[in-house]
C-alpha cells in the first residue's frame, strides 16, 4: 500500500512540474518572450551590463506593455530588473512569493538544469502591491565571465 502511496504521489510531483513547464498563454506570446529572452542573452553576452541601458528603454523590443527584462547572478542577487530599480544589488534567494514559493530559487534551479524554461509564480504588476500570477522564461547567460540569468514574462491576468 505504502508503495502504491509514494507512486501516486511521484505522479503528481511530476505533473505539477510538468504543468509548470508550459504557460497559460498562447503559443504566439509565449515565443515572442522566448525569442525576446533569447535575443537579449545573445546581446548580454557580446555587450555584457553596458547592454542593460537599452534594456531600460521605454517603448522598445525590450520593454513594453508590462513584459520587461530582468537579470540575476546564480547567487539571487538582482543585476537588473528595469520595472523595479529599487530591487537591483539585492539578495532575493529567499524572497517568497504571496504564496510561499521561493520564485528566484525556482530560476536558478531551471536554468541550472535546462539551460531554460518557465517558471510560475505570484508578484506584483508595476505600479501595483497586490500580487498577479506570472509566467516568467528564463535563460542562462554569461555576464562579464560570470554565471547568471536573464528572463522576461507575462501576467496571467
């Protein structure tokens, strides 16, 4: 019984993290963050930081609507995130979501693992406090020699 118990639970384990590899969104949205993700990594790891500035940019490829780019070293520590400044130079590794979940412990593990993928959690839209689900695409990527990510998402709402 006890080993019928452990499968059924494995099971669901690996359902939910197999659900969390796919976003609610449509298969359009979802590559075009890949694909901005991906283009920006390419542009961190020819530029380096100097390619942060064009990140910032209003109204570009990099920031529109409420999808913009943010950047962590494999520490938790926030390099970039143009939506929320005051974050940058900070530690997050055991920063919890509203519902508990160590969302940046989440990037680094998938990105460690993958090389990338998807990863969902609860934060606040910009200029709001109460948290939104967000779907987030991150990618691993070398910044001035040095081991990091970089993603972008959208909110499920």
């Amino acid at each position: 019984m006890f080993r019928i118990l452990a499968a059924c639970a494995a099971l669901l384990i690996a359902a939910r993290l197999h659900a969390a590899d796919v976003p609610p969104a449509t298969p359009e949205a979802a590559a075009r963050i890949e694909a901005m993700v991906n283009r920006a990594a390419a542009l961190v790891e020819a530029e380096g930081a100097a390619a942060f500035a064009a990140f910032r940019k209003r109204g570009s490829p990099w920031r529109f609507d409420d999808i913009y780019l943010f950047v962590f070293d494999l520490d938790g520590r926030v390099l970039l995130n143009v939506e929320f400044p005051h974050r940058e130079g900070t530690n997050r590794l055991k920063e919890r979501d509203a519902d508990g979940k160590l969302f940046h412990e989440d990037f680094i593990a998938v990105v460690r693992s993958d090389g990338s993928g998807w990863v969902d959690y609860m934060f606040p839209k910009p200029g709001q406090k109460q948290a939104s689900a967000k779907w987030s695409y991150v990618r691993a990527v070398t910044i001035g020699g040095r081991p990091g990510l970089i993603g972008a998402g959208f909110y499920a709402d």
